[in-house]
C-alpha cells in the first residue's frame, strides 16, 4: 500500500489542519470540501481521514511530496518525513494554559525554563529557534535574540509544530529542534466568539502585596506619558555630554532636570492589603465568502488580560568556599536577604488574517500584535556582610516597568501547477522593549539613629534610575520550488533560496541621585522616604542632584545585525516499498556583528565584533516502514549555533531575570553540532500511537556561562567550552479508551485518553587538560580553569515526565484533565569559581482543567474551570555542597485557580 499526499511546505502542517474548530465542521447533509492539487493514493481513504496540509514554507522549506507507506491513518506525526510533535487546537485547549510556553512544556522532550524558554531535550533556547507560521521573529528580550514563548496567547495560536531533526530545508540554528507556532485559519463558515474568565492565585489574590501608582493607563498596558525621558535629560543625551557638573551643564542645569523627573508615582512603594483577581476577555470572529470561483476569507481575533503575583521569600549568595566547624569545606550565605514583591502583568494581542483561493493557489496575509506590560514593586531586606556589615541590616526598594512588543506582518503565496508547486513568502517584524524609570533605593540600618537611613554616598547605589530601549527588525523572504519526477517511483525534488536580515538597536542610560559637592545628606533628611528623598524640594535645598553613570557602569548603547543568506537543495524518494529517504544540504552564509557606540563625545571609538562564516550543512532522514503499522527512522545531520548578540558585546549589563549583572565576550565563536536521532513508531489504532527515540549529540564550541565575584558582586560572562556531549532517549503512549465496556450509565457516552511521555537526557562538558578557551580579554588560558569536565549543560534536566489523563464526551464538547509534570533539578547557573553549579528544583505539578459546553439562549456556551499546581510546588534554586545549602532563590508559587465561559455566536 502506498499513499502520496501533497505538503505545500510542511513546517506549517498544522494550518489547515487544526484552524479553528468552526472550520473543521463539514455538515452531514454536504459533501466534503475538494481537495486543492493533485493528491495520488495506491489505496482510497475515507472521506473523513482525506486530509490536504497546505502551508508556507520556513526559511526555505519547499512544497513537498510526503510518501505514506502502510495503513490509512492521517496522522501528521506519521506522515513526515522528520522526527515531530503536534501541538493541535485540540490539544492546545485541553491543557487550558494561557500562553504557548506553558502548553508546549507537555510536548515530549519539552521542558520550560524560566517561564519563558523552551528547551528541547535539555538543550537551552540557544540551540532551538522559534518561528511564526515558519517565518523568523524577532526578539523583545535585550539580552536574547530568541523570541521568549510567554508572550504569545493561545487565543491567537492555533496549532504548534516541534520538529527535532533537521532537514535541509529548515534554518542552520538548529540544535534541539525548531519550534513553529501557527496562527488561526481562516473559517470555512462564519463563526464569532466572546470569552471571559477571572482567576486568582492562593499567595497573591485577596492577600498583602506592594504596588506603585505608576500611569492611569497601566491596566491596560500601556503608559500614558508619565514615563517619558524628560526633554533637559533627553537634550543632555543627544549632545553628546555626560549629565554631571563641570563645563557642559551647571548645578542649576542639573537641579532642574532632576526636578523634571516624575517622583512619587514611580518611586514609592504602597501597601495593597487586597491584590485584585486576574481577569481575562477575548473575542475572535471570522467569515469566508465564494467570489465567483474563487474564494476570500478573514479571521480576527483579540484579547486583553491582567494577572498579579506576589512572591516573598529568600535570596542568598555564596561567594566561595569555607571549611565548616568539622573541617569540610561548604558554603555560607555571604548575602543573605527576604524578600517580597509584586507584579502586574497585563497583555494585549490581536490577530487579522486574510486569505484568497483561486483555482489551485492561495495567498495568505497574517497580522499578529502582541504587548506584554510587566508593573513590579519589589522589597529586598536583610545582612550583606561582605560588603556592609555583619550585624545591621540593609534595605532596598525596587520599582520597574517594562513593555514588550511585537507586531509582525507576513504574505505567503502558494501555488501549485501540476507536479510543479512555488511557495513565495516575505515578512516584516518588529519588536520594541521599553524599560523608563528603573528605580532602586538602598537604605543602611545605623545603630546611631535606631533607623535606616540614605546618605545618597553608598558607593553609588543609594538611589538609581534607569532608562532603556530596544527596538528590534526582522525582514525577509523566500522562494521554493518543487517537483515530482514522472517515475515509477514517487521522486520529489525540491530547492529554495531564503534571505534573513535582523538589525538590533538597545540602549541603556543609567544614571545616580547624589548631592552636588559629594558630600552625605543631613541624618535627619537621609531618613526620609525614597519619594521625599529625591523630591524637588531636596533637589534645591540639599543640592540633590543625578548624575549620569553610563558608560562606567550598566550598559550603553551598542547596535547588532545578523544577515543570512541560504540555499538548499533536497529529495525525497521511495527507493523501495516501504523504504523513504529524504536527503538534502544547505549553504548558509551568515555575517553578524555587534557594534558598541560611543555615547559621550569623550569616549573611544567603538568597536565592532563580527562572524563571518558560511556552512555546507547536511541532513537526512531515512524512513522503513516494515509493518502496516510501524516503521522506523534514523536521521543524522549536522547544523550551527550562533552567539546571542549581548554575549558578544563587552559591557555590563542587569539580567532582569535573574538579577544578575553579566557582560559579554567579544572572541565568542560558532558552535558546530552533529546530531543523531532513531525513533520507533507504532500506530496501533486511530488517534493512538507508542513512539520510542534515542538521540546522540556532539557540539564543539558551545557556549557557557562562567560566573565569579568581584569586589563583592556576582558577575557573569561567556566562554567557548571546548565539547560537550547529550545524549538520551524519549518514549510516548498516546490513546483513548472507549469507557461503554464497564456498563456504567455515567461513562457509557465517555472516552478516557491516556497521554504520556517521559525524556532521559545526560549531557557533560569535555575539558581536556591541554584546551584552552578565550576569556573576554581575548587571553588564551586553560579551559579547566573555568570549566569542569563532566559538569551537565546549563538548563538540563536528567528526567523529564509528563502525564495526562482525560475525560471525554463521545459527542459535545466536555472534557475533564489531570495533568501531571515532573521535571528532575537541572542546573541554572554556573557557580562562581571553585562553588558548585547554581540548581533549580522544578520538581512535580499537578493541574486539573474541565471544559463543558452547554446551551444558554440558544447559543452553545462553553464553561471552563482550571486548577494549577495542586501539589503547592515552590520554586527552589540553591547550590549545595556536603552537608551545607545556600537559597539562591526561593519563594512559594501558590495554587492558581480560574473560571471562565465562551460564548459562540
């Protein structure tokens, strides 16, 4: 038995296939939809299993011809030629999670860190990239090029591609595996639809939390001018002058631009002694209309959400070794502070799709937006003995607002001509982050006054501002071409050529609150609050004053491009029954530099690190399909992994996600990968299939974080370990079981699925005694000197396990889940030198999730009910060596619980 079905480029298989569920609805009086081009099968499926996947290309994917050996069952994981997981709609709304970060971490091999980053089989974001309906995305993180998943709604989303083996046709950064989001399809019939949901949190709704007044606006996610740079600093900035006293700006100068700050509304931090509920609303609509022949279509969707969380606990920091009382050495908390702090998160997204079909071709246009606001108060109290003292405590205060963005617009042609097919596809992107009015406050405990106090002469840290912006673009195109050769044999040849270019612009200012002749405020004025202390009334009687830091400390301003030019050539053919391979290279040519900028016309000049490099990259797949039911395949290939733009740049900068400082390395390189993978497959009924993998990996040149501290701060950079290895293995139980047999009334109109996956992944750095690695400095030193051979891969969990227990209803929509996740503690963060690694314990969640749909008005109503981390996990990062612990980070997470209803119209 042999069936060829047409993939007009299969990285966005998901598109027609799981679009909306209107759209998959074909009434039983009507016949089926026709199939578009031309579609060959030895033996003829039913009607309902006939499925036509027609997508756009990624990065030059062509239309390619998928040959299907053995029994009739229309899955996409069996019909590809690669190693995949599908994300449906389906599946995507029974995991109920909010964003696609959180319902991709079920996916086999999947893991989340951080909330954010996916890894693929324990290989960091570094090594996977993400793609929007297989066109490239830039990011809003300015400490990453890796688009961050969280902020992508699965209102927006209907479908998720995971393909883990490269293939020719996919981008060169390929290391775990490349991850492609697809957005809502355009409807067969009319559809509109209302939802709303409210929600809280077990350690935040209702309870004590710490808020800032901020804008109006801030509900809704944006500010309403507030925030914006003052025009005397922003004249300051673009002359080119460095904002203190001396010959370009008097004291009266500086007096008025610090006055121009807006103070007490992002500087004070006010108790709420009931945190609002998290809310939601969302509203999605789409039509499609018969314009002679052909045929035009539109989907839109948007959404609006606010969620809180407040999170309170413990923050140490251990800056070596010490012997302990027994003789052994261990670790003590040199820093040691509780903490509590509070986030506002609200996010805006919408959709508009637009879609025409004439004859055998189809042009698609895709508009998505996205903004993602986060509002944080945030106090840090406790002893830092290595830098202040032993005995009094110190106190700071934390205010922040950041807004992410991105706006992307894609066109895609796909036309077909016979066994000749020509995908066309351009995109626009832009991403923009903006960080203003960064405020931190340090305070000391002064036994002389029984009080905290700031004297604004803390080594520069008693009262900082921060301004920063990024703004991000990403463009490009492609064109593929495929055809099928008129063999005896289905042969397939596909080419393609794909441009990229991503230009990134991040500036940062930083800038310091201290009195104009650097002398220690008054004791009864360097009491006050935060809000008192740097009011204008200060500013013109205490001489408080800013001055600009930039440059000397925090990060600047510096100006990265990636441009990519790539080529590709592949086959896939049946050599013989039952026997498919699918071979192809790459070239991809790839130049990348990161440009500092001087800001300050006494600065040098900037320098400028670049990668020039081109790659033959090959990749093949071979497919043995020895039963009806199961087949076999072994892939090897070999692809890249470029450094992260601030990895290169040599400044400082504050990792906001870990709070962190780290700076960049300007002599990083490449890392060069050669990956193999064998996967059993066995499709033993409908919707069912058990899938058992082994995968082998060897990355020369990976890039790894180095930690130390220096004059009593932690500090992080980047080195090329010599080699690193993983290795692994994967299996998968997917089926339903009909529930009639047991011969109870409640079940016998169910169906229970059983859906569970478990990865073992071990990876180790290998450090010879004779290698050596280029520190930022551009020494070569020994790299066992910052690395440890044997040490895992940052990021890597051994055990990763993922349950999923549903019930279904036969006809109608209700649906009741346990989901069940356990992932084995992974390393976070290298400890500085001569401490263990940092390790971060995700441990077991357990979530419920119910979906049931009733009539209300005479209009199907869908009623939802979730339940998160039931088991009260806590998120734990510590290090630990023999009998002693450090808390790097730990803080209870809570139980999360929400309801909310969708109405269809």
């Amino acid at each position: 038995m042999r069936t060829t079905v047409r993939l007009s480029a299969l990285f966005l298989a998901t598109t027609a296939l799981f679009g909306v569920p209107v759209a998959a609805q074909t009434p039983p009086d009507e016949p089926p939809p026709q199939r578009k081009g031309p579609v060959v099968f030895d033996e003829e499926l039913p009607p309902e299993e006939d499925v036509e996947v027609v997508a756009p290309g990624a990065g030059g994917l062509a239309a390619d011809e998928i040959v299907v050996i053995g029994r009739r069952i229309p899955n996409i994981v069996r019909s590809t030629p690669s190693v995949i997981s599908v994300l449906s709609t389906a599946e995507i709304a029974r995991t109920g999670e909010g964003d696609i970060a959180g319902a991709l971490k079920r996916v086999t091999g999947l893991s989340l860190v951080g909330g954010r980053y996916v890894y693929v089989r324990g290989l960091g974001e570094r090594y996977s990239s993400a793609l929007l309906n297989g066109l490239p995305l830039p990011s809003p993180e300015p400490l990453r090029r890796v688009v961050p998943l969280d902020i992508f709604p699965t209102s927006a989303i209907a479908s998720s591609l995971v393909q883990k083996t490269f293939s020719a046709n996919f981008p060169g950064e390929f290391g775990g595996g490349v991850i492609n989001l697809t957005t809502r399809s355009i409807p067969a019939e009319r559809f509109v639809e209302l939802s709303a949901a409210v929600g809280g949190n077990t350690q935040t709704t209702g309870l004590l939390g710490y808020t800032h007044r901020g804008s109006r606006l801030d509900v809704l996610g944006w500010d309403n001018g507030t925030r914006r740079l003052p025009s005397l600093i922003e004249s300051a900035n673009r002359s080119g002058n460095r904002l203190i006293i001396g010959k370009n700006f008097d004291k009266k100068y500086l007096q008025d631009a610090t006055a121009s700050l807006v103070n007490a509304p992002t500087t004070l931090i006010q108790r709420n002694p009931n945190i609002p509920a998290d809310f939601d609303v969302g509203l999605s609509a789409g039509n499609s209309w018969d314009v002679g022949e052909d045929r035009f279509g539109i989907v839109v969707a948007g959404g609006w959400e606010q969620n809180w969380r407040t999170r309170g606990g413990i923050q140490q920091v251990a800056f070596g070794v010490t012997i302990q009382p027994g003789g052994e050495p261990g670790l003590n908390a040199d820093q040691d502070y509780r903490f509590l702090s509070t986030d506002m998160n609200v996010q805006v997204s919408g959709l508009l799709g637009l879609s025409y079909e004439f004859g055998d071709h189809k042009i698609r246009q895709t508009n998505l937006f996205v903004r993602d606001s986060l509002k944080e108060a945030r106090i840090v109290k406790g002893l830092d003995p290595v830098n202040i003292s032993e005995t009094d405590p110190i106190s700071r205060s934390f205010t922040s607002w950041f807004e992410r963005q991105l706006w992307t617009s894609q066109l895609v042609g796909e036309f077909v001509f016979g066994d000749l097919s020509v995908n066309a596809r351009g995109v626009y992107a832009q991403s923009k982050r903006d960080s203003p009015y960064e405020r931190v406050f340090f305070y000391r405990f002064e036994p002389a006054v029984n009080g905290f106090v700031n004297d604004l002469r803390a080594n520069g840290t008693g009262a900082r501002i921060s301004f920063s912006e990024l703004d991000d673009i990403v463009y490009g195109g492609g064109l593929d071409l495929g055809y099928s050769l008129p063999l005896p044999r289905p042969v397939r040849l596909s080419a393609g050529v794909a441009y990229t270019f991503n230009d990134r612009v991040s500036e940062r200012r930083d800038y310091v609150y201290r009195r104009a002749d650097g002398s220690a405020l008054p004791p009864d004025v360097a009491q006050q609050r935060p809000d008192f202390l740097v009011s204008d009334f200060n500013t013109y009687i205490y001489d408080v004053v800013l001055e600009e830091v930039t440059g000397a400390e925090g990060a600047a301003l510096y100006d990265a491009r990636l441009e990519v030019w790539a080529g590709f050539v592949n086959v896939e053919a049946e050599i013989l029954d039952g026997l498919r391979v699918v071979a192809g290279v790459r070239y991809e040519d790839g130049s990348q530099r990161v440009t500092t900028i001087p800001v300050f016309t006494t600065d040098l000049p900037g320098t400028t690190t670049r990668i020039d490099r081109g790659y033959f990259l090959p990749g093949g797949t071979v497919t043995w399909n020895f039963a009806p039911d199961m087949q076999v395949r072994l892939s090897g290939s070999r692809t890249i992994a470029r450094p992260q733009f601030r990895e290169q740049a040599p400044q400082q900068y504050l990792d906001i996600d870990t709070d962190r400082t780290a700076f960049g390395n300007p002599f990083l390189v490449d890392s060069q990968l050669m990956n193999f993978d064998g996967r059993y497959e066995w499709f033993f009924a409908d919707e069912a299939r058990v899938t058992a993998a082994g995968f082998y990996k060897r990355i020369n040149n990976p890039i790894e974080p180095i930690s130390f501290e220096s004059g009593g701060t932690f500090l992080i950079t980047f080195a090329n370990a010599p080699r690193a290895s993983l290795y692994g293995g994967e299996v998968e139980f997917v089926r339903f079981f009909p529930l009639d047999r047991l011969n109870l009334k409640l079940l016998a109109d169910r169906r229970l699925l059983v859906n569970a996956n478990y990865t073992y992944t071990k990876s180790r750095l290998d450090v010879a005694a004779d290698d050596v690695t280029i520190n930022p400095q551009g020494q070569a030193i020994p790299a066992s000197d910052v690395f440890i051979n044997g040490a895992p891969l940052v990021g890597q969990s051994t055990h990763v396990a993922n349950l999923e227990l549903g019930l279904s209803a036969l006809e109608g929509l209700s649906e009741q889940t346990l989901l069940i996740s356990y992932a084995s503690p992974r390393s976070s963060q290298r400890g500085p030198t001569g401490t263990p690694d940092f390790r971060e314990r995700p441990g077991l969640m357990l979530d419920f999730v119910a979906r049931q749909e009733v009539r209300f008005l005479g209009r199907p109503l869908e009623l939802s009910f979730e339940a998160r981390n039931l088991t009260g996990t806590d998120f734990r990062e510590f290090q630990r060596l023999n009998n002693t612990e450090v808390l790097i980070n730990q803080y209870a997470l809570g139980r999360s619980f929400q309801a909310g209803a969708k109405i269809k119209f």
